[in-house]
C-alpha cells in the first residue's frame, strides 16, 4: 500500500525532481510534489513524497529526517491525513466588524 511522507524545511531551490532522485534511493516513488504560493510560484518550503509501500516509506524517513538536502536539513514524517477542520479560511482572532468582502461584493 502506498504511503505518503511529509517533507519539511525544504530549500527554496529543491523542486519535484530533486524530491524524486533523492527518495528513489529509498525505494519507488510514486509522486512528489513541492507546495508553491499560487500568487508568486515560489515553494513555500515543504511537500509530500508518495511511496510505493509502508517499508519504503519508513526507510525514506530513517535515510532523510534531519539530513541535508539542497544545504538544509529537512524534516521527514508520515503524512497525516486531512482533517475536516483544516482548509477552509482557517481559524484565527475575530471579526473585527467585517465580513471581509468588499462592500460592492456584498450585494
């Protein structure tokens, strides 16, 4: 059964395929994904990396968590599953008077 990882602390420089050679090593990689800002393009310094099997992935994380990959050590653990409360706008302080649409959106 596939396994997906979470990648932490990802150099600014890492890409999909620097993910990818990095993680054959371990075993088969099924997809890597770095995250990037949807305004600016640019990685907002973490990803996921999709192994084929649970042995691979746990090898993966014994080779990687805490090594150095594009000059910084990154971080490497089981991805956890979205949750229902994640996603959306978030939590946060409050209203503040407004519902933060402009006021010609409102109508």
């Amino acid at each position: 059964m596939e396994k997906k990882l979470y990648v932490g602390s990802l150099s600014y420089d890492s890409t999909e395929d620097t993910l990818k050679e990095a993680f054959s090593k371990a075993g088969t990689v099924v997809s890597a994904t770095v995250i990037t800002d949807k305004m600016s393009g640019r990685s907002k310094g973490f990803g996921f990396v999709e192994m084929s099997s649970e042995e691979e992935a746990q090898k993966a994380i014994e080779m990687y968590d805490g090594k150095e990959l594009d000059g910084r050590k990154i971080i490497v653990n089981e991805a956890r599953p979205m949750s229902k409360d994640r996603g959306g706008f978030g939590g946060g302080g409050g209203n503040r008077g407004n519902s933060g649409f402009r006021k010609d959106y409102d109508r």
